[in-house]
C-alpha cells in the first residue's frame, strides 16, 4: 500500500535499463510513473524494456541515452522530463560505473579514481542541482543505491567502494539542506551482492557460485527487493526518513562470520 499516488509523476533513474535501476524502474511503472531510464553505451534493449514495462500494466518507460558524468547530457535529460512535466517526483541516482583494481596499493592511480567519482558518486548531487535550475524546486525523493563495500573486502573493488562512501556522505550533508529548504527526501539504499550482469562482469563468472557455496543463497538480494524498497522510501508512508543509509542483508550481517560457518559445518564439509 503506498499513499503516494504516482500516477504520471516522472520518475528519473540513471543506470535505469538493466539490474538495480531497471528494477526500481519496473516498481514505480507498476505504480503508473511515467519512469525516464538512462543508458550509455548502446547498453539497452529498448524493445525488450518496452515489453517488460507493458507486461506490468506500466506506462511507456522513455529511454534516453545520457552518460551521467557528461554534465551537457545530464542537462539534456532533465530538460527532456520538463517537457513533459512540471517537476521531478523522484530521482534515484543509480549509475556504478568503476575501475577494478587488481595490482594491489601500486595499482591505485588518481585519475581513475577521480573517474570514478565523477561516475558513481558526483551525480546524485549533480542532478539534484540540475533538476533544482530547471523546475525550481527540488525532486521530492532522491535515493541513491551503494553497497556494502565500504564496510566489507571486495577484491579489486577499491574505487567502487570509495565512491560509495562519498555517495553517502553526501546523502547526510544533503539531507540537511533538502529537508529545511523544501522538505525533500533523501535516502540511499545500500545492499548485500545482487545477481546481475554487473557482479559478473566486475569479479567473474566464478563469484556468484562461491558465495552462494559458502554464505548461501541468503547472501544475495533480489532486484525486484531493491526496487520494492525504492518504491516503500517515496511511497509517503517513510517520509519521517531522510539522511539515511539502508542496508537490505536478510540480517545476513548478524550472522556473517566465523559462527555460521561452524554451525553449519557438517552442509559444507568443514569439519
């Protein structure tokens, strides 16, 4: 149940055609938004994500080709929903976009780095700007989606969690500021590993086998969850919240450590 009516409210999600952000995109189009999904790099199969969209009941989602850290395009974007719209209901920042780094301290380079940031972690506050200048207000929600990489080793995953640190430390300055300005909203969605095409590509196709041998099959979090989390945050039944990080782990957390695997020692022949 949400209280927010979203019907033909735009919804903007960067990074919105495969994984996280085409779930969350599938969520507020089940609701009837009129969801904009961005893509780079020919990586979307328009006629399919058409298809899934109409599959739900879901208006038409738009699908746009905007790189996120190209500030021309970003501006683009936005000025395509004003077209259409007289503000932005929601604006989840989704884009992960990092270097892998598999060379050790020596393999750290600034540029890539920089790169990254300007990729994973600078539009969330990019394009609240961006929509701020065309609308004159802000979005009402804005969510961005991390992961627990701050807090937990990822080989090579050095870059992605450095930006998602900077992602949510803006999330609470940014809180401040949006909520005492306009009341707005902001909150970030952080997550335990999530079967896509993108943790595949970023550690292999071994990576998802192996943790599903030795943490289970709870380790994982299901898109559709991601989505349905993103929806429950703009959905009008959350907005005492705001600044906020939440973790979707199964309380895998409470459990991830040296305990478990003893306790079910025997299932994975440890003993």
């Amino acid at each position: 149940m949400i209280i927010n009516d979203l019907r033909g409210k735009a919804v903007v999600i960067t990074g919105g055609t495969r994984g996280l952000g085409r779930a969350i995109g599938e969520a507020f189009g089940a609701e009837g938004a009129e969801v904009y999904l961005t893509h780079r790099w020919g990586s979307a199969d328009e006629g399919e994500l058409r298809r899934a969209f109409a599959a739900l009941g879901a208006p038409e989602p738009v699908i746009v080709e905007a790189d996120a850290s190209n500030a021309d395009e970003a501006d683009r974007l936005i000025q395509l929903v004003g077209q259409r719209h007289d503000h932005v209901e929601v604006l989840v920042s989704n884009v992960s976009f990092a270097q892998v780094n598999r060379e050790g301290i020596d393999g750290l380079k600034k540029r890539a780095l920089f790169q990254s940031l300007e990729y994973s972690a600078w539009p969330l506050v990019s394009h609240v700007q961006l929509v701020k200048k065309r609308f004159g207000r802000y979005p009402r929600y804005t969510l961005g989606t991390s992961c627990d990489g701050p807090d937990t080793f990822y080989p090579g995953y050095d870059y992605v969690a450095v930006c998602k640190a900077v992602m949510e430390t803006f999330c609470r300055y940014m809180a401040k500021h949006l909520f005492e300005e306009e009341r707005a909203n902001i909150n970030i969605i952080r997550s335990r590993p999530v079967s896509t095409l993108a943790l595949a590509e970023t550690f292999g196709p071994d990576y998802e086998p192996f943790l599903r041998k030795w943490h289970g099959d709870d380790y994982f979090i299901e898109a559709e969850a991601v989505g349905q989390a993103a929806l429950a945050l703009c959905s009008g039944l959350m907005d005492a919240m705001t600044g906020q990080v939440i973790l979707l782990d199964k309380a895998v957390a409470f459990q991830d450590n040296l305990m478990r695997l003893f306790a079910q020692r025997e299932q994975y022949g440890l003993e």
